[in-house]
C-alpha cells in the first residue's frame, strides 16, 4: 500500500521532511534524493546529524503550496541553506537580513 497520503500530511504538519519522504513523493530511490541534496539540487538544512529539506520548498515544488511566494529568494536564504527560523515556520514569509 501506498504511503504517500501519510507522507502528503507530515509534508503539511511539520517543518521538515526526511530525504527518504521526499524521494517516496518523487517516485525516485532513495540514492537518487540523497543524491539530488548532495548536489544542491534541492536545498537542505541541517538539524544536529540528520540532513532535512524544508517542507515549504517541497510543498511549492509540488504546486500544492498555499502561503505566498517570497519575492526575492535571497531574503530567506543565508550561505545558501534555509534559515532554521524560516524553516521552522514553514515558509519565506518572514525575509532575513543578510549579516
């Protein structure tokens, strides 16, 4: 049986979602999305050991994403990975200043 409507409600309800989640939603291996964070080919964030992809860039990779789009992208980005407050949130709503 499929997992994916389990995965679709944590992709909702939490912040974060694993790599292995989101190459389920991708029909891709599990190689294949550690492969795609390595890569930068979707941005990480990493929380203590453990490597997570904010939920809201998948939500909106997906097209299934209800918050407004950030216009400048850099706003939420520091160093080129997602801020935790921003993550947290579970959108770019709020911009961060660049330091």
């Amino acid at each position: 049986m499929s997992d994916t409507p389990e995965i679709l409600e944590r992709l909702r309800s939490e912040p974060t979602i694993s790599i292995p989640d989101y190459a389920r939603l991708l029909g891709v291996s599990r190689a294949s999305g550690y492969t795609y964070a390595r890569e930068g080919q979707i941005p990480t964030i990493k929380v203590g050991r453990r490597v997570r992809i904010p939920s809201a860039i998948v939500l909106r990779q997906l097209g299934l994403d209800t918050e407004p789009r950030v216009e400048n992208s850099q706003d939420c980005m520091i160093s080129g990975t997602v801020s935790r407050d921003v993550a947290r949130r579970g959108g770019g709503t709020v911009p961060i200043r660049k330091v």
